[in-house]
C-alpha cells in the first residue's frame, strides 16, 4: 500500500485549499513605460537556448516482453442461455466458468457443456499491438506536457523515404539513435512493456484502517474504495529516453499502473488487453513530472507592463494553449551570463533563475499568454523583454484511492 500524504488528499477533499495559483488580471490596466521596453543582451554563446527551446522528439514502438500479443479467439453464440469462448496461443490472462474466473495459463477453452442447437462459431485473430498502443499514449502525454515537437513512427518512415531509407528494428535502441539521427531528431522516446498481472483485490480491511488512521478524511475515503474492488490488472512499463547526438540514456524510468476490470464472473481477452492499454497511460501519467522537467517548456516575453508604483507586474509571453499553458502554471525567468572556463579558456554559457515567478492568468491565447509576476519589487524591475521563461515542473495527479493499492 502506498503512503498517503497529506497533498494526496488534495484531489478527494474540496475542503482543502490547496490547487494550482490562479490570477485573473486586465493586461491593459497599465501604460507600457519606458522600462517595459528595455531588452535583454543576449551573449553569443547563449544564444543557442533560444534556438534549442522547442526539442525535436520521436516516440517508437514500445517492446512486448509480456505473454498477451498474438491470440485465436473462437466465440461461439448460441440461440439460448449459453455462450462458449475458446482462446489459442498461449496467452497468459483469466478464464471464466460456471464457478469463477481463474487467473493463468489460457490455452484451452471455458465454457458450459449444455448448448442450443441453433449455435454459430466465429474465429478471429487478435493482435494486441500493446507496444504501439504504450507509444502512442506516450505521444499522448507528451503533447499533454507541451514544449517540444513530436514524431511519431509514421512521421519517421515518411522523412526517412523521401531519403530513400529504409526503417527497420526500430524497437532496437541503437538502430533507433541511428534513425533518429538522419531524421533530424535529438531525442528517441521508447521502452518496454515487462509484465501484466490481475488479481482480485478485496478492500474490507483496507476502507477500515483507511479510516481509523485519518479518522474523518478516512471515513470520507474509504466510501471511494469499494470502487477498487474486485479484479485489478496491474502493468509495468519502462521508459527511456535517447539522446541521438551521444547515443546516452538521458532518463530511464519504471513505472506501474492499473485499472479495476470489476466484479463480474467473466471477462473476455478483449477486456483484458482494453484494461492494460489505460494501465499504461495511468503509469505514464505517474511519470509526467520527471518528463516535463527533462523537457521544459520554454518560451521568452515578448511585452511587460508594469504599475507607476512598480509593485505590479505583467509579462506577456509566447506560448500559449497549444503547447499546454494553462491558468495557474507557473515559470521561471532566466537570465544568461558568458563564463569563460579559467583552465580550457572555453567561453559557456551560464543561466540564472531569477527570484522571480510568471503565474498564468486567465489570459491566455492559442500561441501567447499573459501572466503576473511575483516576487520583490526590486527584482520584478530584472525582468526584461526577450528573456527566456521556462515552465516549472508539472505535478502528479491522481485520485487517492486509486494509489491505495
């Protein structure tokens, strides 16, 4: 069971203020004055941060190291109370009869022996595509994040044949670095689905200690938890990122989601794969921190207004709703230095966050928004046009119940 904390609570409880900032505001409420219009110097050697702001990235297939990919499924319909279902391929998932669901090796069949006479059989085959299906709900939740340009595999084929390339073994990281290279893509997105599991959970003893360990916000959560009860498919994904310049993993991680199938005595191989497809988008949704962090938004402001006092504020910048700016996120602004290394005598570039916040306002376009600053008179007065902002870290969601398990 996992630890409960008291920001979990956040997304049960309304009675807790604790959310996002959000600040509406009037953008034209003040003239822009003269230091509105000064422009920040940028070192040549930093200019390479606004050329880089926006990452070219590319997702591919996802490995299947899992037992669920390639089935026969033979559904047979009868004309009276009674339906019979065999699946081929030795599948691991759950076979269901007259007395239950068992959880196991399928390669057999699970039905009833009474059947109509007016019966028909239909055979199919069934691909659970599970690696393409990881992939594109990592596309997903990329676009979600927002800041970067996104291929995907199609994307790839498509530039690599107007090279007259082929594309092959694209699961492979090091063939994957190699194509993204020619591609013109910086960063490869790919990983591994390694292991399904279900089983039954039953929350009794779980809503009661819930309970007794958060006494009122206990009892309110535990009402959530009989809707986790029952059949619970778990998967374990991997995700890692390549960087196709050095051919290094820049991030790898591990993560785990799950999603109730319910209490009902049978399911199908269908259900089973629908529910590890959401279980893997739940696991990436886990993940969305480290991955907006790794790929921050970046953009840089383009317009300042500020109060004849000074005390307030507004800095317009250009990114918006299509690269995921919504009310309440916050940026950082920084400021750029040149720093000549004393031994190698190599000129670098050196960002500094000032101690200063951009907080979105209500105000927010498809390709600009507007947001407010916060911090000390003298040093809202740094802030300057043209400096790059980047969006702070987004944070976990998820309901807590869902995390009890």
């Amino acid at each position: 069971m996992k630890t409960l904390t008291f920001l979990s609570l956040c997304s049960v409880f309304l009675v807790i203020a604790c959310g996002p900032k959000s600040a509406s505001m009037d953008p034209t409420t003040y003239p822009i004055t003269p230091a509105d219009r000064v422009k920040v110097e940028v070192p040549p050697a930093c200019k390479v941060a606004y050329e880089n702001a926006i990452p070219k990235i590319a997702v591919v297939d996802f490995t299947n190291n899992t037992t669920f990919d390639l089935a026969k499924v033979t559904e047979t319909y009868s004309a009276g109370r009674e339906t019979r279902r065999e699946i081929h391929g030795g599948v691991w998932g759950a076979t269901g009869g007259s007395s239950g669901i068992g959880v196991g090796h399928v390669g057999g069949s699970a039905g009833s022996k009474e059947w109509s006479q007016h019966a028909q059989t239909v055979s199919r085959d069934i691909n659970a595509n599970l690696g393409k299906s990881v992939a594109e709900a990592v596309v997903s939740e990329l676009a979600n994040i927002g800041g970067m340009t996104i291929y995907t595999r199609r994307d790839l084929e498509k530039i690599l044949q107007e090279q007259k390339l082929q594309m092959s073994g694209l699961v492979d990281p090091n063939t994957a670095v190699q194509v993204g290279r020619l591609a013109g893509v910086r960063y490869i997105v790919t990983g591994a689905i390694n292991n399904i599991n279900l089983k039954w959970i039953d929350v009794g003893e779980v809503r009661r200690g819930v309970a007794q360990h958060f006494g009122f916000f206990g009892s309110v959560a535990s009402v959530g938890a009989s809707t986790q009860e029952g059949w619970n498919l778990t998967v374990d994904i991997v995700v890692k990122v390549l960087d196709t310049e050095t051919g290094e993993i820049i991030f790898s991680k591990r993560g785990t989601g799950r999603e109730v199938l319910g209490k009902t005595p049978t399911f199908n191989y269908d259900s089973i794969i629908g529910a590890a497809k959401k279980a893997s988008q739940e696991a990436l949704e886990d993940m969305r921190p480290e991955l907006s962090k790794l790929f921050p938004l970046r953009g840089y402001i383009i317009q300042l207004r500020t109060s004849p006092d000074g005390k307030e504020r507004y800095a317009l910048i250009n990114v918006g709703s299509k690269n995921g700016v919504k009310e309440g996120q916050e940026f950082f602004v920084l400021d750029f230095q040149e720093v000549q290394d004393p031994i190698t005598g190599r000129t670098i570039c050196d960002q500094v966050k000032l101690p200063v916040s951009l907080v979105v306002s209500n105000q927010i376009q498809r390709d600009k928004a507007w947001t407010v600053a916060e911090g000390d008179k003298n040093q809202l007065m740094r802030v300057k046009l043209g400096q790059v902002v980047e969006r702070k870290p987004i944070e976990k969601k998820g309901g807590i119940i869902k995390k009890l398990f």
